[in-house]
C-alpha cells in the first residue's frame, strides 16, 4: 500500500499535481495518540481528504478515473518542518521530514466516494480551524488520480490524501477532530 500527498492542490506551483510517497508505516490508526517525535524541531499538522483506490490502475483517462476510487476518508499528515528546510536546502528527499512513522493519521470509517462532496472540517480542541471543499482544490479528484496513475501504478488499497490549504503547529495537550459532512472520522489527542 502507497500513501501518496498531494502538495499543490490548494498554491499555484506546477501545472499539474506534486506529489510525494510514504511507507505505510507512516500510517497512525484507530484514533491512536500522535506521539511528537523528540529531536526534529517544529512539526505541523495538515488536514485531508483522502481517497482509497478500488482497482488496479495504470494510465487512466480523466473521465474514466472515478471507477478507480470507492471510499472517501479522513486525513492528517504530519511534517518535520525545520528538518524539511534543510533536506530541501540540500536538494536531498524529504523522507525523513514527511514520512516518519506514524506521521499520516487515518480514519477508521470509510465513507462513499460522494462523501467527499461534502468537504470536511477540522477542530483543534473543540474549535473550528478550516474547512475543506473539494472545490476550493485546484485540481479535482478525478485528474489527481488520472495524474498519478500516468506516474506509477495505482493498486487497490493505497491511499490519496488530496492535500490542505493550512498547516497547523503541533502542540503537546491538543485534540484533533476531523468531520466530514456531520460525521466524525478522526479524534484523537497529541502528546
């Protein structure tokens, strides 16, 4: 299973979706505390709109990119941003910033496809701080999968989280709660 972050969905960088990879060991599941990894700086919190792959997918045309996609979940990806800069700097891969274990919470439930139309809302500590719409983001769901699937086989199972306009700075003692539509998919603490 690939974890593959969209990273220009919601700026104006590139002509088409950027990406990056990561292992999934970096998977946090069952609304597990995420632990802040000692040692690298400031860590942000991105909320996301994931999209599970249902079938096997290898150059597929936009319009047909639906078919590959049956579930809408729940996201946060967490990134080391001052050890980022650095590897950035030295033109080196960001793995070890972005794809720590760990680093990419997921919700357990799995929503339709179409849930995503209902965009999803992120708390911290009970108070609304974004919200997302598919149709703020700058390339739709459909050409971000027809996109990848020209860059490297999709398979079923892996996951696509579609990016976030905002990052967050990760504190000890916070609450995350992620809903889409009304419902709750991701809740769990920071420690």
């Amino acid at each position: 299973m690939k974890l593959i972050n969209i990273i220009n969905n919601y700026c104006s960088e590139g002509e088409r979706p950027r990406f990056y990879l990561k292992a999934d060991t970096a998977l946090l599941r069952n609304n597990d505390a995420f632990y802040i990894p000692d040692g690298v700086g400031r860590v942000t919190a991105s909320p996301s709109i994931v999209l599970r792959v249902s079938r096997l997918a290898k150059y597929v045309g936009e319009r047909f990119a639906a078919r590959c996609i049956d579930a809408t979940m729940g996201g946060v990806t967490f990134t080391a941003e001052e050890h980022l800069a650095r590897l950035r700097a030295e033109g080196l891969p960001w793995d070890e910033a972005v794809g720590f274990d760990h680093s990419s919470a997921l919700s357990l439930d799995v929503l339709s496809r179409d849930s995503m139309l209902e965009g999803a809302t992120f708390y911290i500590n009970g108070e609304e701080r974004l919200r997302l719409s598919i149709g703020d983001m700058r390339f739709t769901a459909d050409r971000v999968v027809s996109t990848l699937s020209e860059a490297m086989t999709l398979r079923i199972g892996d996951l696509i989280y579609l990016g976030s306009s905002e990052k967050f700075d990760v504190v000890a003692g916070d609450n995350y709660r992620l809903t889409i539509g009304e419902r709750t998919v991701l809740d769990f603490d920071i420690k």
